[in-house]
C-alpha cells in the first residue's frame, strides 16, 4: 500500500553503505563521500523516524519537552485491527531494513578501527549512532504497544486504578490518551 | 478489575488518590490527523522550524522555540559548511584536507556534548539535547564569520585584511557566546552560571581561533 514508503526506506540506508563502501570509484575527494554519505544518513534517520514508521507499521516515537522543562521521551504504537497480507510484507521489510543496517555499520566500525583509517571513524560512529536510536526507538513501541492493550482496558475504570497512578509515568499516560484516540 | 466497574461509591466513603492528566501538547500533533499527514506537510512543517531557530539566534530573545522544539537540522548544516569552508587551508596540501575535515567536525559535536554534560553536572534542569540544539544553532554568527573571511581573503592577505578579520571575528565571536548563554545560563543556579559559561566561552574561542588563523593555499 505505501510502496514508495518502502522504497525510500531502503533507498537512503543502502545508498549510504554502497557509498561508504564504493567511495574511491566515485570520487577521489574524501570530503564529497564524507558530507554525501552524512547526508544520507541524515535524510535516513529523519524519514525513517518521521514518515516510513508511521506509514508501513504504525509506530512513532518522538522526545518532548513540557512546560517544567523536563525531557519526555514518547513512544507511541497504533492498534491495527486487521493484518492484510500486504502490510505484513511491508512490516517485514521495515524491519529487516532497520535491524540489518546498524550491524552493517558496526562491521565497519571494528573494521575501520584495526585497519587504522581513523579518518572515517568519526562517519562510522555517526552512522551507528543515528541507525541505532531509531531502531531502539521503533523497538521500544513495538514493546510498548504489546503491553497497551490491556492498559487501554483498564484506563476506564478510574475510580480503581487511581491511587496507583504516580506522576512519574506520563509517557506511559500519554500512550494511553493516544491508545484511545488512534482506535479506528 | 471488571467487578469493580459497576461499584457505585457511596457518600460517606472518602476517596481519595492522584488524577494525573498530562498537561501541554499532546505530542507534535494536537490530534491523531497528522498521524496520517502527507510527507509534504511534514517536511514543510520541519523546514519551518528549523528557519525559525536561525530567526532567533540571530535576534536571542527569551523564547521558548530554540529550547521546547529542538531539533539537531541546523548544527548539522552549519557545521558542515563551516568545516568545508575550513579545509584546505594547511600547509601541507597533500592530502584534500580530509583529517582537516574531520577535525573541525569532531571539535564542534565533542565540544558540544562535554559542555551539555558539564552543565548537566552542574546541575542543569536543560536536558541533553535541548543543549546541543542550542549550542549548535549559536554557531551561525561564526559560520557568517567564516564567510566574510574568506571574501576579504580573495582580496587580499596584508594587515589591513587581518584587523578587518579580526574586528568580524571578535564581533560574531561575541555575538554566539552572548546568544547562547542567554538561553542556556537561565537553567542553572545563579551561583553556578560562570562555572556554565566560561566552557561555552572556550568553546566559540577555539572555533573562533580556526576561524581566524585560516589561511588559504
């Protein structure tokens, strides 16, 4: 259903290990391929995190300051009542797209460190990092979401579940305002 | 808790506990619409507010835009024209100014995390990246610097070219340091704010030296 989703999801991930791994041929400059595989990082996390995760498996995750100024961070999971065999499709290629990767990059993490081309060290850290948050983010509401159901239930009736509320669980309150309104 | 559900509670049993509501926006979105927005209104929406950031720094007011909605766009962008209008001014021109490169990159992202963890050892109430965004985005006044420096440059390299560099230098470096100590040095403890800003100082000082030490092969 979101077949241009899918492809933009993989496009930015492999064109930046290919460039990575295929930069000699394509330019003899280190800085092109530095700021070129950088921005393809970049535009890697950004859609990943803004636009192919809530498409192709209904997840978002997203940090929010409040008026105290305290940091939450949110994760968010939409309750999908039907499966179609073509969302799971899309649903495995997300998620193979976005657990294959960071472990391509730590390959070139170890093998960039006893090869002692210490130059692109900080490129592959970049790139570790920006995979790594946005697979730790999309897992964390995946196992969120999993937990919701019966939260979502138990959310009317108050009167029972109020005094075991405490402040220190907004995240977890908010996906619960959410569960309520993304329920189609 | 089913059996729960259909208990009335009768007027002379005292209730009591904690409704926590959350209070604020409800996330990026005020309703589940833009869970489903097209990829255009998304962008756009991004794209705005990373112009608005750059509007702020320029005129740093107290204002929430740079610390509630932070956003890592900017320091990207500035930090990587900055670092390509940095290379290739070594004296040795035998490699492109690859390490060159990667050093202004690491100086500033390394320079940015030990001054948000300093701050957040000190007891800072900023949160991590609320401090990078903030950081990042001061260092425009010295990105507009670096350009300037490089077009009095192509004119020429004698001494009234270098106090002209020196006078925009000192100027922007000024400029970064005041912008965003006034949004960072609010989060501390009043006794604490020289132990925030001179790091801060320090850390436009050095790409302000780069900056000013550049001299083109």
């Amino acid at each position: 259903r979101h077949p241009l989703a899918t492809f933009f999801h993989l496009f930015f991930r492999v064109s930046a290990i290919i460039t990575y791994l295929f930069c000699d041929w394509f330019s003899n400059s280190f800085v092109a391929c530095f700021v070129t595989i950088l921005l393809l990082l970049s535009f890697d996390f950004w859609s990943v995190k803004n636009v192919t995760g809530r498409l192709l498996v209904g997840l978002r995750w997203w940090n929010q300051i409040d008026e105290d100024g305290k940091s939450h961070w949110v994760f968010e999971a939409k309750r999908v009542s039907t499966t179609a065999a073509s969302t799971e499709a899309e649903a495995r290629i997300f998620w193979l797209g976005l657990i294959i990767c960071p472990v391509i990059w730590t390959v070139f993490f170890f093998s960039t460190l006893f090869s002692l081309k210490l130059k692109w060290l900080a490129l592959v850290i970049a790139g570790i990092s920006l995979q790594t948050a946005n697979l730790y983010g999309y897992i964390h509401c995946k196992l969120g979401g999993q937990k919701n159901i019966s939260r979502i239930t138990s959310k009317f009736f108050v009167t029972a579940d109020v005094p075991k509320r405490q402040t220190g669980r907004i995240s977890e309150d908010r996906i619960e305002e959410h569960g309520k309104t993304c329920i189609r | 808790f089913a059996d729960l559900a259909g208990m009335a509670v009768a007027e002379d049993i005292p209730v009591e506990g904690e409704i926590t509501v959350p209070v604020g926006a409800h996330g990026p979105d005020e309703d589940h619409s833009t869970l489903d927005e097209p990829v255009r209104d998304t962008i756009m929406r991004d794209l705005k507010a990373v112009g608005k950031k750059f509007v702020h720094v320029m005129y740093p007011k107290k204002s929430s835009a740079l610390l509630r909605d932070w956003d890592l766009w900017g320091p990207l962008v500035l930090c990587v024209s900055l670092a390509l209008m940095l290379q290739g001014g070594s004296a040795d021109s035998k490699e492109d100014g690859g390490p060159q490169f990667a050093e202004v990159f690491v100086i500033i992202w390394f320079g940015a995390v030990v001054i948000t963890l300093n701050s957040k050892l000190l007891g800072g109430t900023i949160s991590f990246f609320q401090s990078l965004c903030v950081l990042g985005y001061c260092v425009l006044p010295l990105t507009v610097a670096m350009l300037v420096c490089r077009l009095v440059l192509l004119a020429g390299s004698g001494t009234v070219s270098f106090i002209v560099r020196l006078i925009v230098v000192v100027a922007m470096f000024a400029w970064s340091t005041l912008a965003s100590t006034a949004f960072l040095a609010d989060s501390q403890p009043p006794h604490r704010k020289a132990l925030v800003v001179y790091p801060i100082f320090l850390f436009y000082f050095v790409i302000s030296w780069m900056i000013l030490t550049f001299t083109p092969q």
